[in-house]
C-alpha cells in the first residue's frame, strides 16, 4: 500500500491550490471530504500522514455535522497511533471561542476581556458587567466573522435583542466582548507552519474586519465590523514581535502544525489576540506582491512531504 498524505476537509476550493503544489511535488495525496461518512472503528486506518482542515464555518456551506464526525475521525487515527497535522486538540480550538481564550491566557497571551453566557436573556447583564464601549457580541462557534456584531450602546444591544437581530449560535454560547480598536487600522496576522512563523499579514480594518483572507465575509448589518468594505493584505516587511516564541510555544501545546494567530494592538501598543485560526488560508496577491517567493501552500505542500518521508 502506498503511504500517502490525506486532506481532510470540507471545501473544495480551499485545496485546489494545495493539490496544485503536492502534483509539483509529485507526492502522492488523497482528499477526504468530511459532509458524509461511515467510519468503521474496528478497522484501521492507513498509513501516511493526515491533515486536519476541518472549519469552524462549515456550517455555513451546509455541512453542519462535519466537525463532529471530524473529531471522531480524529480520535480513531490518534487511537492507531496515526501522524496528524492540526489534531482532535487544534480542533476543539477551532470549533470554540472560549476554549481558545482559555488556552491562550493559560499561555500568558493576552487577550479582549470576554464573558460567556448562554443565554440571550442573560446579554444585557453581561454586556453591563463588562462596562466598556464600544463592545462586540459574537457566537462562540462562527467561523469567517458570521455572527459578529459591534454596539456602540446598550441601547443598540437592547434593540437588536427585541428584534431578534442577533441571529443564533451553533452550540448556544455567546461571547460579550471588548471591542480593541486598532491603533493604525490594521489588525495581524500570523502564520506558522511546522512550528516556524513564515510571515504575518496587515489587513486593513479601516472599514472593518474582514476575517478571511481567502473568504470575504460580509454580515449585512448596521453593528457589524464586517460592514462589506473589503480588507486590503499586505505581507510585513521587517516584522516584529517579541510575543512570538509564546505563539510557538501555545501552537505546541495544542497540537496546531499549521495556523494563524489574529492578534490587535491597541493605542497603547498592548496587543490582544481576538482569533486563532487551525485552517489557514493565504492571499496569494499579497504573496506576490513581496516576490512570490514565499507562498503558504508552498510551503504547507513541502512540510506535509518532510512529515510524510520522517515515515
């Protein structure tokens, strides 16, 4: 049998260009799409090596159950000892706001303050406890910004409350949060592969966020941060950040080969991580605007083929 790489996923078009780079590589890969499968525990699964790339957004692309059986699938490669990028760990990260904040501040990496709550009724009390304005509500499990919303007011929270404007959250959690204002109208993103940081990206915020660099999201509604106004990437040049080696150090920690973390610096320079992001997508403009010379699914192709030949 020949040991292979295989893609779990739920979206064609994040791998196209990965299949791309693993044909230029001549390695040989198969693709797992995760909507529906049967998993048979008493078999084994194969040898190689297994790429994580299950979204927290699936849900949106009417594939609600894939993280799920996912994480399932995962449990059943780590019980036959199987090589995983981005495991059942990076996952439970993925698929949750709150544990991700959790891991972090255990990590020492600062984050926006955050109360939980899970239910609508309890908003209001939590947005007053939290006492800062502005302030954003989002669900604990969204994925590409669906669901985020700013409010400048009580007010404007009491309102879309009353009308049923805040929409739902997938496993009824919701998150009330400071909102941290980028200080130069960009937020941060870092990029990591195989434990080593490739490069960081600006994304330009002056409209908004645009949480995607692969897959605009745009939430039509009059609090939303994500007001349609698209991001523009660019790739740091000369990038700094003494916080690094934390970022290493808590990807290790949670099983997380591959990802991103999404960080804003305030107008004091304190820098706040909002999102950690276990199924990265790179701007290939951005890339090729700096020369080309480095591109993530490049670089993703090349590190899944030294995990498949440690084999």
């Amino acid at each position: 049998m020949i040991t292979k790489i295989y893609i779990i996923h739920e979206n064609d078009e994040w791998i196209t260009q990965l299949k791309r780079e693993l044909d230029n590589l001549n390695q040989p890969y198969e693709t797992w799409f995760i909507d529906e499968l049967e998993l048979d525990l008493d078999s084994a699964p194969p040898q190689g090596v297994f790429y994580n790339r299950m979204s927290a957004s699936s849900h949106t692309r009417d594939h609600r159950y894939a993280p799920e059986m996912t994480a399932a699938l995962l449990s059943w490669l780590k019980a036959h000892g199987r090589t995983v990028v981005n495991d059942r760990d990076a996952l439970r990260l993925e698929l949750s706001k709150v544990e991700q904040y959790c891991a972090l501040n255990a990590a020492g990496i600062k984050t926006p303050n955050t109360i939980a709550v899970n239910s609508l009724g309890m908003m209001m009390d939590a947005a007053i406890k939290l006492n800062e304005m502005p302030f954003i509500v989002k669900p604990n499990r969204g994925g590409k910004g669906t669901g985020v919303q700013l409010f400048y007011t009580l007010a404007g929270l009491q309102s879309t409350l009353d009308s049923g404007g805040l929409g739902e959250s997938l496993d009824g959690l919701w998150l009330v949060q400071t909102y941290v204002k980028p200080s130069d109208g960009c937020i941060t993103r870092v990029e990591f592969i195989g434990g080593e940081m490739i490069y960081a990206v600006r994304v330009d915020a002056s409209g908004g966020f645009e949480l995607c660099p692969a897959d605009s999201c745009h939430v039509n509604d009059d609090f939303c941060p994500t007001d349609g106004v698209s991001a523009k990437f660019s790739i740091h040049q000369n990038y700094q950040n003494d916080d690094i080696p934390k970022y290493k150090a808590f990807l290790k920690a949670n099983g997380i080969g591959i990802g991103a973390i999404e960080y804003a610096k305030d107008e004091s320079g304190q820098r706040y991580v909002y999102d950690v992001n276990t199924n990265t997508n790179y701007n290939n403009g951005a890339e090729l605007k700096v020369g080309g010379e480095i591109q993530g699914m490049r670089r993703i192709a090349e590190y899944l083929t030294s995990e498949l030949a440690r084999l």
